[in-house]
C-alpha cells in the first residue's frame, strides 16, 4: 500500500508542476501573463482571466467550462483534459454585472443530447440583491439564447447563489437564496432572518420556466445552493438553514413531483451558533439508487456533546462509524439511504490546517470527496476514497499544492474516469485524474 | 500667484482624499497593527457580508457617543472595490477609523496572519487590550459588548 501511495504522490507532484508544452493561451500562465492578456481589448479572454470557472464532462468525453469576464459569461471546450481550450463563446451578448467568487459563480449544465445550458447571478445597484440569469445553446455553443431572468419576482432585492442542474428526461431546476419575503417583511415592519430558498423547473429545453415555488424560510443567505437529480428524474437540494435564532446546520429537500417538494429533512447536527456569514456551502451526489452522498462544513463546539443530544429523531446517527474526535467542528461526509435512514457522520481533513469547500461525486458504490487545506504557506487539496457506497473510507491522499492562492476544488466525472478541477492564480485550470490511482488503491 | 494657490490646495485636496482611502493590508500588517496601537478592537468585514453592514451601522452610531473607542476596520473585499468601501465607511458614520483592505495577494495568506485558524466567517472581531491576550468573536458584535469593552477599557 505504501508503494502505491508513492506512486500516487509523485504522479501528482508531476502533475502540479507547470507544463511548458502549452499554447501561449493555454492554462498554465502565470498570473502576470494571463493580466495582460486579459487586459488587451483586442484578444479574447480565457479561462486564465475567470476568478471562479465551473466545468462539466459531456458524455462524448468533451469538457465544457463556463466562466465571467468583464461583464460576460462565456462558454468554451476542451477534447484533451483542461490541456487547451477552444476560443470562448460569450453567452450575452449585451455585458452585464456577474458575480464570479468562491460560492456563487456561473454554472454549466448538458442534458443527455448534449444541449448546454448557463446560469449565473447578476448583482443589482442595491445591496445583496440580484437576479438568477439563464441561456441555452442547442447548437454546440455556436450561440445561446437571449438571456432571461428565471426569478418571477422582479423587485431590487436578493435572488442569489442559484444552482442548476438537468435531469436525464431534460427537465432543468434552478433553486436560489431570495430575499422577496425578507423585503416584504421589512415593508410591513416585520423580521424575517436570513433568505428563503425557492425553485423553478423547465420541461422544454429552457424555453420556459414554470411559477417560482418556495422550499424554506430562514435558510443562510451567503453559502451556496447544492443540487443534483435522482433516478425519478427529480431534484434533490441541499443548502445551509437557519435553525432556532442562529444555529447553522443543513436542510436536505426531494421531490414527490416537479411542483411537490417533500418535506425539508434536517441532515446535520452540528449545532453551529453564529450569527455571521460562512461563505460555506454543503456539496451533495445522488447515485442511480438513490444514496445522497452528502458533505458539509460547520464549525460547531470542538467536543461532540451535542452531535449526541442534538441528534434527534435521527437515531441512525448516534455511533458515528467515522473519526469523529473534533466533534462538531469541521468537514463531514454523511449518506442518506433510499429508506431516508442517515449514516453517522463521517469527520474528514485536518482541522488545524483549515480543511475547507468539500466536494462530492460517486460511479456507482464507488464515491470521491476533495477539499481543500491551507498550512500558512501552500494551498492543498486532498481526495479520499469509498470503493464500498461511504462506508468505509481509504487513507487521504494527496493531490496537489500551490503558493499563491486558489480556487475551491471540484470533482468531475467521464465515462471513464474521475478529476478533480482546481484552477490556482500561479498554475491556471487544471484538472488532476484520480480515478486510476483510487482504483489500485481498492485493489 | 493664483495659480500656486489652486495647486497647493489641489495637493492638499488629494492628500486628504488619500489618507481616507482604505490602506491595504499585507502579510506584516497585522503586526504593525498590534506594536502601534494599544487598546483597540479590530473588525474584519466584507460588503458581501448583510451582518457586517448591519455591525457596521450600529458601530457608527456607538461611536457618535463614544468617539474615543479605537476601531481598526479591515474589509476583505478586493482592492478594486475601494471606492465602494470608502463610501460605505463614511455612511456608516466611521470615516474617522483607521480603514484597511486587504491587498490583492491570497486572502487565505492574509487571514492565516492575522489568525491561523479563521476559516473566513464574516464578521470577525478581535477585542485588543494592551498587556492581555485577543479576543476573538465570530458573528455580528451588539452595542452591550462594546459598551462593556470601553467601560473596562
């Protein structure tokens, strides 16, 4: 086991370093080139010139990443792993204000024909307000739709942090923070804390969206929204909530039909108290049978007291199968079953190196987690490994480093393989395999 | 004449403009910070971040009764974003505080300096008293603890 993990670990150390076998556009510029490519009026932007990109695999095997510049969403692709990229496509034609930071960034979304679809947040001239932007191209992103609005609520105030995502029958899904009934609140001189969380569904390709429905009150107004489509072709959505006046734990939600949430779930229990904005959100994976691989961050008491008293009616939860000496504080994994019994939750990351943003993907039983950790110096991220659905779980293994600042990490799946994307300010848009080396690791 | 009098003011002008602009913050700032001032609270905060804004306000109002309390205020926001910050800070009433914005090398750097285990939450207080050790607070500060701070100051 040990060889095999010297081989991972130089295989990746080869793989942080930077290429010099790039095109001049290419990835791998350092900071100060990809500035002053950025800055020429002239030359198209690339992904060097985007702070926060998101990117998705096609079922041909084909990249597709969409990311901001200077007021517009663009679209571009690789065919050879994040190693070049085709000129990028802008999205809207008319610029606009995108927001492009850690937890709210432009998405990208294919249904099975391979039809792309875009959103992002346009922030508005007031405050913490926006709306949640949509467009579609249908034509390999030769084009895109004109750009619409998707939040039916149109006064200045927050649509935010929108997720995408598209079943395998097409049907799109959108949920977002909005504050429409936080403002209204505030018309009629009412408190109201924190956003609602609300949703809205397309069954024609984006053409059109169907009424705004509300999933929650009182959900945390500055983490990002997770979202992914279960074997019924429905969403499941995962946020950071309210809970009581300022306990900050997470709120699962599936659907019975398009325009039938079922009840919000509470998935975890680690009582953080705070009356602040985390800029923390949750990641979720829902296999072909329905398991929600589930992964969070709080930052709740460092002894585990209350995860025992606060578990509930979730009596799944009482012995936790994982490392769970720091308590309520943290990175978690968790999977939810078919049944909805919940796993115990499993503690990853090293808390005094910050381990941070996790991220979750699944092939079958087999499920991968990334996160990031920073030591005072380097920025790293890390991956571990459950070839058996989350219940066990292989040795972390390191991936990558970088001095100068970066992206969270993503996991991302092919037919083939799994990768984990991180663009830094120094190395650029890369994307580490980890499939390969987890395999031998199972073996 | 004239003319060298609209240029000594045009100087002083956009000398003073420059001393309200946000000086930025470097991986060594923290320790200048704490060798130069004594008592002082130190507020990290975000325009991104409702809570700050609403921390923000109230503070403003504490210092119109208090203006002797030592506010160090430090945006995590990105230097492009000056000018929004500025405006804010004088909104808000606290224009006379010593306003810092973080450069633009990795926040993740910037943050571990001034304390290793801060994830980023916003708002961040940290109480300074000169002699004892920091304080640390996370989540949006109310006018009884700074009222009590000063009274023990």
């Amino acid at each position: 086991m040990k060889n095999i993990l010297n081989i991972i670990t130089s295989a990746f150390i080869i793989l942080a370093l930077p290429s010099n076998s790039l095109a001049a556009h290419g990835p791998t510029q350092t900071s100060a080139k990809a500035s002053a490519l950025c800055a020429d009026v002239n030359q198209l932007p690339t992904l060097d010139c985007a702070t926060a990109p998101s990117a998705i695999f096609s079922n041909a095997g084909r990249l597709w990443a969409a990311w901001s510049y200077a007021g517009h969403v663009y679209v571009n692709y690789s065919d050879d792993n994040a190693e070049s990229f085709s000129p990028p496509v802008s999205v809207n034609l008319i610029p606009e204000k995108i927001s492009a930071h850690g937890e709210n960034r432009p998405k990208i979304a294919l249904n099975n024909r391979d039809d792309i679809y875009v959103s992002w947040t346009t922030p508005l001239k007031k405050r913490f307000s926006g709306h949640v932007r949509f467009s579609y191209s249908t034509n390999n992103a030769k084009s895109f739709s004109t750009p619409v609005t998707v939040n039916d609520n149109l006064e200045i105030t927050g649509h935010r942090f929108e997720a995408l995502s598209v079943a395998e029958n097409g049907n799109i899904y959108l949920a977002w923070l909005d504050k429409r009934d936080r403002l209204k609140a505030k018309k009629e001189n009412k408190k109201y804390h924190g956003a609602a969380v609300y949703y809205t569904w397309s069954d024609n390709g984006g053409k059109n969206f169907y009424k705004n429905k509300k999933l929650i009150d009182h959900s945390c107004e500055c983490c990002r929204v997770a979202m992914d489509t279960d074997s019924k072709n429905m969403p499941v959505v995962l946020w950071r909530n309210i809970y009581d006046k300022n306990t900050r734990d997470h709120t699962l939600v599936s659907f019975d039909t398009e325009d039938q949430p079922a009840k919000p779930i509470r998935v975890s229990f680690d009582n953080w108290q705070v009356d602040a904005c985390p800029h923390h959100g949750p990641d979720l994976s829902v296999s072909e049978a329905d398991a929600y691989h589930l992964v969070w961050f709080n930052n709740g008491a460092e002894n585990n007291s209350s995860r025992n008293n606060s578990s509930g009616n979730n009596s799944s939860r009482n012995n936790s199968s994982g490392n769970n000496s720091s308590g309520n504080k943290g990175l978690f994994y968790s999977r939810i079953n078919k049944d909805k019994t919940q796993t115990a939750a499993y503690h990853f990351g090293n808390n005094l190196a910050l381990a941070s943003h996790p991220n979750v993907i699944h092939k079958d039983k087999q499920v991968w987690i990334t996160w990031k950790e920073f030591d005072g110096k380097k920025e790293t991220i890390w991956s571990q490994y459950s070839s058996d659905n989350g219940d066990n779980w292989q040795k972390a293994i390191w991936v990558a480093s970088t001095l100068a600042g970066s992206d969270y990490p993503f996991l991302l799946a092919n037919e083939n393989s799994v990768y984990i994307q991180w663009k830094t300010n120094k190395e650029g848009f890369k994307l580490f395999p980890i499939y390969e080396y987890t395999e031998k690791i199972a073996k | 004449m004239k003319l060298a009098g609209f240029l000594i003011l045009l100087l002083i002008s956009s000398f003073a403009t420059a001393n309200q602009s946000p000086i930025l913050f470097s991986q060594n700032s923290y320790h200048q910070i704490t060798e130069n001032e004594q008592s002082f609270i130190m507020l990290m905060w975000s325009l991104d971040c409702p809570p700050c804004i609403d921390e923000l306000i109230m503070l403003g109002e504490v210092v119109k009764d208090h203006p002797d309390l030592n506010l160090i205020l430090v945006s995590t926001d990105s230097i492009s974003r000056t000018h929004d910050i500025h405006s804010f800070i004088e909104q808000a009433g606290l224009k006379t505080m010593k306003s810092w914005v973080f450069s633009d090398i990795s926040a993740q750097h910037l943050r571990y300096s001034i304390d290793p285990l801060w994830y980023g939450e916003l708002p961040r207080s940290y109480f300074h008293r000169k002699n004892q050790p920091r304080k640390s607070v996370t989540g949006r500060l109310h006018k009884q603890q700074i009222i009590a701070w000063l009274e023990n100051n």
